[in-house]
C-alpha cells in the first residue's frame, strides 16, 4: 500500500530531476496518484514510472506530469484543454493551478471513471467531454493552454486554431514511439514558434471517437 513517506520521496525525486516551480510541486503533492491507477498497481503510485490503465492507455510517469504541467506556466485566470483524459491525474494536476479544465477523453469506460475519481476528490473545474482528440473543443475555444497526452506526427491544425495568441501547447510528436520528442508551441503575432522539449514515449493519438458504454 502506497504510503505518505512514499509521496514524499516522489516529491523530492521530482525536485533532484529538476521540478523547481513549488506549485506545480504541492499540486502533484495534494493529488493521491494511488487513486488513479488500477489496484494491482496501488504499491507501485508513488513510483517514478509509467502505469497501465483501463482500455489499453497508460497513466504517465509522475515527471513527465509535473514537466509538461510546469512548462505551461499556468496561472489561476488560464483555460486548459486537454487531449487524453484517460486516468484523469493529469487533469487532476491541473484543476489545482487553472480557472477551468476541458479534458477530451476517446473512450466512454475512461471518462466514466474519470468523472468518478475527481467527483470523489471534490474537483468541480474539470469538464470530460467524450469526442476526438483531434478536433479540440470549439464549443470553449479558444484556450490559453492546450495539453496533449498522446502523440502525433504533427499537432492537428484544429487545436492550434483553439489556441490563443499568446497561449501555449504542450504535445507529443513524432512518428513512432522511439522518436517522440515533447514540443512546446507558442502561439505568437508573428507566428508559432516550436522548441523540443524532452524525448518522450506516449501512446498515439487517434484519430476518430470511439463509443463504449
């Protein structure tokens, strides 16, 4: 059974590999990860890895979290979509520093339990939506911040087109799982501006919505 000690330790890991913005650090501290992981793997939430989920996703490793959450630069007036709710951990994370959180989930079984886990943490800024990733959210568009939890071969034009002048992407992209690079996008009045970030394996992103009750 995962334990304050371990969450503790992940923390401090999450600092020596370079984590420095102490908000970021409380939210990933005031999130229990063992509540979004599969029971088999509760001894293992604290643990600095990669976890499978239900319907064949995985929820990220906690730096990888913490890194792309800390890069967005969050404030508490920003408006986030997010592509991939999948555990919802990461979204998670993210009611703690945002006004309001839009999570694009593929997968009915996913969002279902998403919904309960953050109904049970008392989170109200983060709406699930079932829908394609691709696509965004028009209905909330545009946001400040956009984060993709799956990668692509390059970012859909319909999520840069949500994204505000001035916003920012964080998104997986390359072709294959041994060459994904994280990619931060600014979006800029000259134009968008891309910088590599972090070698990065993610699940692809797909493309299509898939109904499962």
């Amino acid at each position: 059974m995962a334990s304050a000690k371990d969450q503790i330790e992940l923390i401090m890991q999450l600092r020596r590999r370079g984590i420095r913005d102490a908000k970021v650090l409380c939210a990933i501290e005031g999130v229990p990860r063992e509540l979004f992981v599969d029971e088999a793997f509760t001894d293992h939430a604290y643990q600095d890895i990669a976890l499978p989920i239900e319907c064949g996703q995985t929820i990220s490793q906690p730096y990888v979290v913490a890194f792309m959450t800390e890069k967005l630069e969050l404030d508490d007036r920003h408006k986030v979509l997010e592509i991939g709710t999948g555990s919802a951990y990461q979204a998670a994370v993210l009611s703690h520093l945002c006004r309001r959180v839009y999570s694009v989930e593929r997968w009915r079984e996913l969002q279902k339990l998403a919904d309960h886990r953050l109904a049970e943490l008392g989170i109200t800024n983060v709406t699930t939506i079932i829908g394609d990733g691709w696509l965004g959210w028009p209905p909330q568009a545009p946001f400040d911040r956009i984060i993709v939890t799956a990668a692509a071969l390059d970012a859909p034009a319909a999520l840069l087109d949500q994204l505000k002048e001035g916003g920012r992407m964080i998104i997986p992209l390359g072709e294959t799982r041994d060459e994904q690079q994280l990619v931060q996008i600014d979006k800029t009045e000259e134009g968008l501006v891309e910088t590599p970030l972090l070698p990065v394996r993610f699940v692809p992103l797909v493309h299509g919505r898939v109904k499962r009750d």
